[in-house]
C-alpha cells in the first residue's frame, strides 16, 4: 500500500473526528469565500459609479457625499431642491423658454435633470428626460443599450424605462403600467406610467432604478412648488393658452425643481474636461444657488473612508479563521496520537523507516486540510449564489455562484494545506520519534 494510500486509510478510521474536522474547516473556508467574495462585489458596486457618462453633479447645498450617494447610487434621501432657474443656466438657447443661453451652457455638453420623491415596490422612481439614455455613456464609451423597447420620448409624458434588476424582480414588462407612491411605498399612489422599455444589464445602481418622464413626474400630487401670488397669475396665462392642445399642460416653470443635474462637460479649445469641470465647480461653489461635486473624487473618498477599511478588516478576520482551522487540525492529529503511535509502531516493525511514517502522518493533515478546503470553496460559492438576488438588488451588481475573487480565492486552499503541513509537524515529529521496542514489547 502506498504513503498516501495509509494516510487515507487512518483517516478513514477515525471517521468521526476526521468528519469533524473536514466540516469545521469546511465551515471556516466556506466564510472566508464568501468574505471575500461579498467584499470584491462591495467595491465593485461602488467603483461602478465612477464610470457613467458624467463628470460632475449639481445640487443643492449641503454634504457633497450625500448628494453622490443619492444622485448617484439612489441611497440616502436628497438634500434639497434646486430651482428650475438654476437648472436652465446649464442648457443652450434652444432649450430654454427666453431663448438665450445659459451662463454655463458654453462649457456643459449635456445636462441631465433628476427628480426623486418617489418609489416602486421598495425601488427609487427617478424623473429624468431622454438624454439620460439618449446622450449619456455607461462606462469607457458605451452607449446603454435596451433588452426590450426603447427609450423614453420626451414629448410622451406618461412612459417609464426600467432598470434590469428591476424587471426581472418585478416581471415587470414593455406594456405594463406602474404606478409610484408619493415619498414611500406606502405613500398614495400617483397616475400610471407605461413602460416602454427595460435596459439592458449594466452591472451599475441603473439596473435598479425606475425612470419616468420628467414632465409626468412634475404633474403628480404634491410635485408642484408652491407659487406666491404673481407666479401664480403667470402660471395659470400658461395652462390656459396650453388648454388647446389635446394632452396635458406641462407644469411651468415657476413651479418646478430640480434634485440634482448630471452634467458632462464640454472640452473648451485647449482644455479637457477635466479642467472646465473644476473651474466651474469653483464657481457654483461660490454663489449661493448650489453646489457642484466630482463623484469620481468622492467616491474615491467613500471607498477610502469605508469600503477599503472593511476589507481590511475582514481580511484579517479571513486570516484568524484559516489559523484556527489549522489549529483544529493540530488538535484532531494530536487527539489521536495515541492510535497513531501504536500504528507507527506496527509500521516500523514491517520495515517502514523513519521518514515514511514522517510523510504519512504528514499527509493526513494535507488530505483533511484539502477535503475541508475545496468542501468549504464549494459551500461559499453557493452561499454567494443564494444571497445574489438580494445583492443584485440591493447593491445593483449581479452576484451569482460563479462570482469570485481572484487573487485571495485561489491562493486560499494551498495556503491552508500549507498550514496543514506546520500544524501536522507536531504529531509527525512524535511518530518520528516513536520507540518501536517498547510499544511491541508493552504489546506482547
């Protein structure tokens, strides 16, 4: 019988406590796998937002990480609103109802307005315009793709494109209505939208988002800004010169606001936009109608703050639960080292030498340790597989059983076989040094 053929054999006989340890180390690499694993999808989750399309948001003034976190990852609730008058700075003349250009209009190449205060079935209802999708790029120059239907039209005030996670949550389709609640899923309900179109995966916080036609968005109960007595005068001349046309009249403009503005600017002659991005952000800081942030440089900061601490520390604790499972090899080997030493004593008589019983015992802990660590790669794969949906959901990253983390994944059983090994080199010193005469004579 070959070394590894005995290393299997003694394990076999001591089934129960051999099928202890397996499961304890099948337990504690099963935690690491998943550790890991959730703590790649965390960055990535939050690295996905550093990658769509623009380089700066307005918002009101306030904590320039909640306005990425809302704007951006639709977490957190907004600061407040900005007028619709600020907005329009940012828009060419032909986008404005004064037909002049904005002051920032020379320097933004595209303007997407963001309205939220509502949901859908524990989803943020985002107002936007087509632009969102229409002129806006996910990531390293792609344009968003739809899985079904199209984009919205600005001129269809009732129509709605979800998110992937979404629709598939949801079983939400192109044709269907939803309607959102005002400020919370249990809020009243508002007028039905129609979906028009699903976007295709983006593996960003897009997938979980619903978006509505901006101007369906501001015709909703408890949308509209209050108006003080002469807006007021001016915005009833609007709705009755709009009273001809066969559709809804569209909210005016006194009465509109705005969350946030994802904007991506314009490379001036000699400049990247990096450079106009900045020098405007110093001039809307300045004035007192909002602020203007780099969600680059704030995620950055996040993952910094939070996300890069975390995985430290649970890189650590992966590390204390691979040392304890190699303890508990330890423990199992010298447990039984009085079997062992009667069985190395057998060995040695039949001709083994010193160095095979050296091996055997030392194969025994790499054969628990391997067992322990592909049963625990393989259970924290599915625990990973069983927590997707909510992950997709919730972090709006797909996460499945074959999600994996590279680097710290494959290294992890040879590491603990090799801990195997020093925790093994205990109980095979002491056969090594086990005196044959003396058990064969206590023996006889």
């Amino acid at each position: 019988m070959t070394l590894l053929g005995i290393a299997w054999r003694n394990i076999r006989q001591r089934s129960l406590t051999s099928s202890l340890t397996v499961f304890s180390l099948a337990l504690g690499v099963g935690l690491v796998v998943a550790t890991l694993i959730t703590g790649g999808i965390v960055r990535q989750a939050f690295e996905s937002g550093t990658g769509l399309g623009y380089n700066m948001i307005v918002g009101a003034k306030g904590s320039p990480l909640q306005l990425v976190l809302n704007s951006v990852y639709y977490i957190s609730r907004p600061i407040e609103n900005i007028s619709w008058e600020f907005y329009s700075e940012f828009l060419p003349a032909s986008r404005r109802s004064d037909g002049e250009d904005g002051d920032f209009a020379a320097s933004v190449a595209v303007a997407v307005p963001i309205c939220m205060g509502d949901y859908y079935r524990g989803y943020r209802v985002i107002g936007t315009n087509a632009d969102l999708f229409g002129k806006l790029q996910r990531s390293r120059g792609r344009s968003f793709e739809f899985a079904d239907g199209r984009n919205l039209e600005d001129a269809s005030f009732f129509e709605a494109v979800l998110g992937a996670s979404v629709a598939a949550e949801t079983g939400l389709r192109v044709g269907d209505a939803i309607k959102p609640t005002h400020g919370a899923d249990d809020g009243p309900e508002h007028d039905p939208f129609v979906v028009v179109g699903v976007v295709a995966a983006t593996d960003t916080p897009i997938d979980r988002g619903v978006f509505v036609n901006m101007e369906g968005f501001y015709l909703q109960e408890g949308h509209a800004k209050p108006l003080d007595d002469d807006d007021e005068e001016a915005a009833t001349a609007v709705v009755a010169s709009s009273e001809q046309t066969d559709g809804p009249a569209p909210l005016p403009e006194a009465q509109r606001e705005v969350t946030s503005i994802l904007v991506k600017t314009a490379s001036l002659p000699g400049l990247p936009p990096e450079l106009t991005s900045m020098g405007m952000r110093s001039v809307i800081n300045e004035g007192s109608d909002g602020q203007a942030v780099l969600p680059i440089g704030e995620i950055r900061q996040l993952l910094d703050l939070f996300v890069w601490p975390l995985e430290r520390l649970l890189l650590l604790i992966t590390v204390l639960v691979v040392i304890v499972s190699a303890v508990g090899i330890l423990v199992s080997m010298v447990g039984s080292s009085l079997e062992r030493t009667r069985d190395v004593a057998i060995m040695r008589a039949l001709g083994a030498r010193r160095s095979h019983v050296l091996l055997t015992v030392l194969l025994e802990a790499v054969l628990l340790a391997g067992c322990g660590g592909f049963a625990g790669w393989a259970l924290g794969h599915l625990v990973v597989g069983a927590i997707g949906p909510w992950i997709a959901t919730n972090a709006g990253v797909s996460a499945s059983v074959l999600s994996a983390a590279p680097g710290a994944e494959l290294l992890l059983v040879p590491f603990l076989m090799v801990l195997a090994v020093a925790a093994g080199l205990l109980p095979a010193i002491v056969a090594y040094r086990t005196d044959v005469a003396r058990w064969l004579q206590r023996g006889g």
